[in-house]
C-alpha cells in the first residue's frame, strides 16, 4: 500500500496594521485578554483594562494575537510609510 501525502501553505487571514517608529495605535481587548507577539523587539504591547496599546519600536513585521484575533504588524521610518501608501494607491486606481 503508498501513502501520498500533500501538505498545503495557507496564510491564516490577519488585519494588517501598518505602524511608524514611534507611532501607537490601541486595540479593544477584554481585561482578561491573552496577548501573543511574535517577534520580539520590534512593537512593545502594553495591557490595559480596555484594550492593548501597540507601540512601534524598529523597522520589522510581526505577528500579534489579541484573544483570537490574528494581526500583522509593519513598522517603518515615516518616509517609507508613506511612499508604500502613495504606491498602493497608484498601483489601486491603475
């Protein structure tokens, strides 16, 4: 008897935040919330009773889970934010 055996990449859907050195943005979270980063180092995740605050610390991407909820986190220097939004948009209206 053979086995055949196929095994699938599939990128689980996350919200895309797109964070500026220094930028924070606040995410709604229950109290008791579970909070998983994944690289650390580049964005600092403060708890608070109401939500999470995620603050950009150096250029990267993570991955941020905030109770079951799937988020990709891009931090960049200001200039390059705003020249990949000016992109996507032109790239969008094409």
């Amino acid at each position: 008897m053979k086995w055949i055996v196929l095994l699938f990449c599939v990128q689980a859907h996350a919200s895309e935040i797109w964070l500026r050195v220094g930028e924070s943005r606040f995410i709604p979270a229950a109290p008791s919330a579970t909070i998983r980063v994944g690289s650390r180092g580049i964005i600092k995740a403060i708890d608070s009773d109401s939500g999470v605050q995620v603050i950009g610390l150096k250029p990267g991407a993570t991955s941020l889970a905030v109770d079951g909820k799937s988020f990709m986190l891009r931090v960049s220097y200001s200039s390059q934010k705003e020249f990949l939004l000016e992109l996507r948009e032109r790239m969008n209206s094409m």
